[in-house]
C-alpha cells in the first residue's frame, strides 16, 4: 500500500480541517514561554496556503509536482513561528517524495527530512515544542516502515501523541500551566490526519491529552501576553519574505540573532536562480531587522506585529454570565442544561414571557439566543432588563441548531461583546436543514410531494423529496457537505426511528470520512435536524 498524489490531497484538507477545528484549542494551550498565542490560528493559514498550492498544482498533478506546490504556497503564505516551522517540515516532504507513490520508508524518510529541515531552520531549538514531536514521529517511521504503511502510520500517529503528552514535563512553562506544547498538538493532528487517510482509524489521544490541559491553560492566574513564542524583552514580530541566495541568507540569521530571538528562516527553491525565504523574527529594533533583510535580497510582503497591541484585556472577574436559549423539546432542553445553559420554552414569544425568563436567571451578563421571529420581543425584553449592573445581548437564529453551534464556541473567560461576536459568527456560519413528513399534496421548491412523503429543507427551502427516509437525509447531508461542512449536528425528533440515525453515520463515514458527525436526542416535533459547520 502506497500515499499516491490524491490521498496527498485528501491528507492535506484534512490536516487544514483538524486545525481549523480546532484552533481555538491549540490557540488557548499556547504557554511557552509567555501565554496567549495564535499558534493554532498560525498554523490553520499555513496550511490553507499549502491546500492552495494543491489546487494551483490541479488534480492532474503527480505527487512530487503535487508536495512541491503545496510545499511552496505553505511557505509564501506562512504565518508566525509555527506556520514558518510547518512551511519548512512540508517542504522536507517535497524533498524526499519525488516519485508517484510513498510507501512505509519513503514516509521515513520524508519525516526525517522534515525534522531535520525544521530544527535546521530555528535559531534555539528546544525540548518539549513542535520539533520534539516531529523527532517522536520520525523515529517511530523508521523503526515501524517494515511493517508497511498502514501499520508505519498507526505507529506515527501513536509516537506523536506520546512524545506531545510527555511536552508537559519538559519545559517549565508548560509544566506550570499543566498544559502540552501547543504547536506539538498541530503536529500531532496532522500525523492523526495522516493515519485517518490510510486507515480509517479516527485517533483521539492527541486530543485528549490537548484537552485534559485546556482548562488549566485558560486559568486566570496566566499573565496575557499575545506572542506565540520568544521572550517578552522583545517587543515586535518582524515577517517577511526575501529573494536572496544561501550564504546571504546565513549572514541574516546570524544579524536577526544577535537583534532578538525566536529566529525561523525557512526557503524553497524558486523558478528563477535565486531562493524564496520566509524570514521570521522577535525583535525590539524593528528597522534594523529590515535593513538587514534589505541589504541581503528582494524583501517583499513585510508585516510588523506589536505585541503590546493585541494584548487582551483581562475579563472582568466578578461578573456572573448566562446564557438563554430557546428550546422545544425534552431531550434538547437536557442538553442545553448539561452545556450550562438556560432553556426557554419556544412558546415564550411576548416581551413579557421573555422578561420574566431573563429576570429569574442569577447573572450579570445574559446571551440570548432567540429565534428570529421572536426577536423584536426579545429586543424589548432585554430593554427591560438592562441596567447599571446588566448586560443583556440578543443574538437571532434562523433554526434552534445555531444554538448549538453558537453555545459551543461561547467562552466566559472573555470579554462580554467579544463572547457576543464569536457565538454570533458561529451561530451565522451553521447551515441548517430538517426532514418533516408532507401531509397533504403540494407542489413545493423541489417538485411535486404527495401526502407521507420527506421533505428535506435546506436553510428554509425545500430540495429534496422522497418516500424513503434515509435516502432523503443521505441527499441532505450530501449537498451539505458537498459545500465545505467539517461538523455535522444531528437532532433527533421523537418519532425519529433509532437506525436512521446509525444509518446516517455509515453514509458519512463512508462518503466523507474527513466530516466528523454528533447526535443528540432532541425530542422535538420535527422529525430530524442537521447542522453543518
């Protein structure tokens, strides 16, 4: 069994599904060595980049040609220490993998490249970071690549976990926030990617030693400095990308240590003559450091970050947040109670059935998520409730699963209007679609419907008809994630049959097996609905 250029492609959309997933979660484990880094946010860009190297390469491409280009784009469109590191491990693939196919030691050997080019390109490199996973990995390829590919990246994926697990005790910053190396975790996901493309295992360990920390990395006590490494003597990252040759660029890396640290310089060669370098570096002395690229080569899409600006503001600790949301249907309400939220009956529509749900709730800040028929009620409800000491913001949905996905992203460890914005980002990027059973002959959207039949709605309108159940939430959860879902949230009504929804799960995994998929038991009237993030 070999990784031919479509599973190339099938590996790297998923790595980009994996850490834009979970961003936030490598984002908040960030600790070393000051706290409250983007490394996840980094890390998801870069690899949009690379998928957009895959795409200019087009589907014809062979695997060589295929990790070139994606090799390329991760490296022009790198973001901060983390991307600059991935960038530099993918073009360590590019270099091992010149024929069509990569088989157990071809994977190897390609790991080995990867993390030797990646510590060759860091200016301090350190224990218990990115780099120490990748070496966990490559060892694991080596010694497992008898065994063939399928066992070689069970093995990969295994060590990866492992060694990110063991980051804990390895640096001191980690080992006081309790917390793994947030950029091992990106690794980690991406040898997770790998194995699922192979196998079709899904591997949680990477993520439960990631998430066994995440709150202990959200602690209050961490002092919130926005950098996602280096130490905090320095005050600007320094980024660019520079046209020069070899021995300039080892002239620069020298320079750029001696003004600052955490160092990344990582290049590909170009078409032309000369080399593309992204340049990464933490200074205090931001014009020194781009003089010192200017005198070497082409310097060209520069980007100066000042850390002190993007320094969030400490949550106020003594306000008490809550959030509403309206819900039908036993088994959901259950649900929104375990999250920590407050159900209210969807038949409170008046202004005041809503006050007197928000006046019962014991918080000083309140998110309402409402349905937008009811919202004008719900404005008028709030207004009643604000005050000196309240704070009430009313977030419409267009369906009750946008309460889900915006209940999932909510975080009282920020501030008040930022927690109202993400949940609202969320809540309007869920798509949303139900079965419900036709009762009478119609002509809808989507054609004739006779009395018995399923209609499949989409965020509102009909698109799919038929008299069998499963083949009509196939279709639905087809043209679902056909445009881009990563997550889909199935909602169970109460007449609902138990093996649709195993059903359902089988079509996903063999269909798309890079979409995860929950259920839950709503119990509701509508027979099933879908959300898709």
């Amino acid at each position: 069994m070999s990784l031919d250029a479509a599973a190339l492609r099938r590996w790297y959309n998923a790595v980009l599904g994996a850490l834009t997933v979970n961003r936030r979660t490598v984002d908040e484990l960030n600790v070393f060595p000051v706290p409250d880094g983007d490394t996840g946010t980094n890390m998801a860009a870069t690899m949009r980049a690379a998928c957009n190297g895959l795409e200019e390469a087009g589907p014809d491409a062979s695997l060589s040609v295929a990790a070139r280009m994606a090799a390329r784009g991760a490296l022009l469109g790198a973001r901060g220490n983390s991307g600059v590191i991935l960038a530099q491990m993918l073009g360590g693939f590019a270099s091992a993998w010149d024929s069509e196919a990569v088989d157990a030691p071809s994977l190897a050997d390609g790991l080995s490249r990867a993390t030797a080019s990646a510590t060759d390109a860091v200016g301090a490199p350190t224990r218990g970071t990115i780099l120490t996973v990748a070496e966990a990995a490559a060892l694991a390829a080596r010694e497992s690549s008898p065994s063939g590919l399928p066992q070689c990246v069970r093995e990969v994926s295994r060590a990866a976990a492992e060694a990110l697990a063991a980051t804990v005790s390895q640096l001191p910053a980690l080992r006081r926030a309790g917390v793994v190396d947030a950029g091992g975790l990106g690794l980690a996901l991406l040898c997770d990617a790998l194995r699922e493309v192979v196998t079709g295992d899904r591997p949680v360990e990477a993520l439960r030693a990631a998430r066994s920390g995440a709150g202990l990395a959200r602690s209050d006590s961490r002092e919130h400095v926005a950098r996602e490494s280096g130490s905090p003597q320095y005050a600007y990252e320094v980024q660019y990308l520079l046209d020069a040759d070899v021995d300039a660029v080892e002239a620069l890396r020298t320079r750029l240590c001696d003004l600052g640290d955490s160092v990344v310089i990582v290049g590909a060669a170009s078409q032309a003559d000369t080399s593309t370098w992204n340049v990464h570096a933490h200074v205090n002395d931001v014009g020194a450091a781009i003089e010192s690229g200017i005198e070497r080569g082409r310097l060209y899409r520069l980007s100066v970050t000042r850390f002190a600006d993007e320094v969030p503001e400490p949550p106020p600790q003594s306000r008490q947040r809550a959030v509403v949301v309206g819900a039908s249907g036993e088994g959901l309400c259950e649900l929104l109670r375990a999250e920590g939220a407050h159900p209210m009956p969807r038949n409170c529509r008046t202004a005041d059935d809503i006050g007197v749900v928000l006046r019962g709730v014991d918080a000083d800040e309140i998110v309402l998520l409402i349905e937008a028929v009811s919202l004008v009620a719900a404005e008028e409800a709030a207004a009643t409730v604000r005050g000196s000491k309240r704070r009430v913001a009313v977030i419409p949905l267009r369906h009750p699963v946008q309460g889900l996905a915006a209940l999932a992203v909510g975080d009282s460890a920020r501030r008040f209007d930022d927690d109202v914005i993400a949940m609202a980002e969320a809540a309007g990027a869920c798509r949303h679609a139900e079965v419900s059973v036709a009762t009478r002959a119609a002509l809808t959207s989507a054609g004739r419907c006779e009395p018995g039949y399923y209609l499949g709605l989409v965020d509102g309108d009909v698109i799919v008809i038929g008299a069998e159940l499963s083949m009509v939430l196939c279709d639905l959860v087809d043209r679902l994630c056909g445009a881009g879902a990563e997550l889909i949230t199935v909602v169970g009504g109460r007449d609902l049959p138990d093996d649709q929804v195993a059903k359902l799960e089988r079509h996903i995994d063999q269909r798309w097996p890079m979409v995860d998929m929950q259920n839950f038991s709503g119990g509701q009237q509508q027979l099933v609905w879908i959300g898709a993030e």
